[in-house]
C-alpha cells in the first residue's frame, strides 16, 4: 500500500495499490510506468495540421526588447506565501531584485536573449511533478484518479510570466482570440461566462425557445498538448519567427521527476504537454482553442 503526501509532506491515508492496464503496481518501478504513461497517453496520437489552414493568418509584427515595466509587473503579481521551488528561491527573495539596477538588466537581458536566440536553458526544462489525489473519489486505485502539480524553478516562472503577458497582449490586439474565449485571458472570469450563458438563455426564451446547454471535461488537458502544433499557430498568429523558434526549443529535451509523497522516479523524458501551473499554460489554452473551435466549423 502507498501513502499519498501533499507538497507539505502532510500525510494522508493509506490507499489500495494502484492499478494499470489490468496490472497490480506492487513494485515502485511499476508505478512510474503507469504514471509515466497515464501523463503521455496521447503521445502517439495523430495531429491533423491541416486544420490550421482554417485559420486566417495575422499580419506579421517585429517582437521588442522587454522593459523594466514588464519586469516589475511580473514580480509584482508573485505570492510571498508560495513555496519555494526547485531551485530554493521564495518570490520573496525575488520581490527584492527591484532594489538592485545590475540585476534588474541582467534578468531582462536574459529573456531577451531567449528569444533573439530562439533558446530556453535546459536549467528550466528539469520539473518535479508532485501526485496528488483528485478530491472527492471513493477509490484511489487507478492513475486517473489523480493530477499532478508541476514545479519549476523560480527565476525561469519569472522570464515565462513576461513572455505569457506579451503573448497574450498579441494575441488579443490583433483579435486572433474569438470574442466567445473567456478561459486563460486577463480580466475575464467565471462571472463573465455565467453572464454569456445566461444572455443566450434568455434570447431563446423571448423567442419562445427551448435552450439547452452540452459541457464536457477534457482529460489530462495541460499533458496532453501537442508540441507540433503550437509554433504553427504562433506563425498564424503573426508573431515574430524568432518566437516560434524559442518554442520550438522550449518544449524539446524536456525532464520530469514525478514524487510520490517521499519516493520520487528517475528522470523521464516529457516529450508531449505542458506543465499545469506554468505560466505560459493559459497562452497554450488560447492556441488550443483556435484548433478545437476550427475543428467543430469543419465537422
């Protein structure tokens, strides 16, 4: 039997032994096997690129040179309370680079050097991933009864945080996201979605309609995202190529360690999606959406 942790190392109760494609994980090594597959499960699915050809391309823009503005915007959002990550730094320590002018450029010349380059440091690429248990399941016996939290190190979520908020900045000038996207953008939420849904009710009802609503999860979303796709809908986009090349780079040679309250696996290759909490995720959610929402226009 396994014990199930939190990122406290607070102990929970003991569970039954995980099961995978019919097998008991009795041995360690068999449960990182099933966590391993259960996280890329669509690693082999087929991507259909040619759904991209729906989509109306944005003029191309010249990508600038990041300003202390956005640097100051981005540690400012940072929660003092958050655990420290990989590389033991708090947003704390972070909250204090404002102090120092050296550091200040530095840091911006690094994030603009990962886009002139096209390059995102390996350093960044290696993440823990800690399992916890989805709420509220009566068993906890199978893979899917679980999620997983991505943790990063801390000056790489800061360069990721300035990049996020210029992408979706694009993004949203241009008028590449649909108006009906209300997830993963700044100064929407929930409430704006209850809004629309209600608005649609009730011009139905006024036309004496009956409405309807169809809502569906979809599984392991954040790791199962294709990396094929994502440059290509940046080029749509009109971002700069220079971009498209730091993506292509940035979701390459990545590593995990997945930690199970106090054991944790080898280092395993992700070679398929994105970290959940990362904070280019929601700028990822937007690019999946214009795939998905080409994709109900054609059937």
């Amino acid at each position: 039997m396994w014990t199930l942790g939190t990122r406290k190392d607070k102990k929970l109760l003991a569970i039954e032994v995980v099961h995978f494609n019919g097998c008991s994980c009795i041995e360690i090594s068999n449960l990182w096997n099933a966590l391993y597959r259960s996280f890329n499960s669509t690693q082999s699915c087929q991507v259909y690129i040619s759904l991209l050809e729906e989509i109306p391309s944005k003029e191309a823009f010249t990508w600038a040179l990041f300003s202390r503005k956005e640097l100051f915007q981005a540690i400012k959002k940072c929660n003092n309370l958050s655990s420290p990550e990989l590389d033991k730094l708090s947003w704390r320590h972070i909250k204090m680079i404002p102090q120092n002018k050296d550091c200040i450029f530095k840091l911006i010349d690094i994030t603009d050097a990962c886009i002139n380059l096209g390059y995102w440091s390996n350093y960044f690429k290696t993440s823990t991933m800690v399992i916890i248990p989805k709420p509220n399941k009566l068993f906890y016996d199978t893979p899917k009864y679980f999620c997983s939290i991505v943790l990063l190190n801390t000056l790489g979520k800061l360069f990721k945080k300035m990049i996020g908020e210029r992408l979706q900045f694009h993004l949203i000038s241009n008028n590449f996201v649909h108006q009906c996207q209300l997830g993963g953008l700044k100064h929407r939420f929930t409430t704006n979605a209850g809004i629309a849904l209600t608005h649609f009710i009730r011009s139905e009802w006024v036309k004496n309609l009956s409405t309807s609503t169809l809502a569906f999860d979809i599984a392991q979303f954040f790791p199962s995202l294709n990396h094929q796709i994502l440059p290509l809908i940046l080029e749509k986009a009109g971002f700069d190529l220079k971009v498209s090349s730091f993506f292509k780079n940035y979701l390459v040679s990545r590593k995990t360690i997945y930690l199970w309250n106090n054991f944790s696996s080898p280092l395993c290759n992700v070679d398929i999606g994105v970290g959940q909490g990362s904070a280019l995720s929601p700028f990822y959610l937007l690019c999946i959406f214009l795939q998905f929402s080409t994709s109900l226009k054609n059937n």
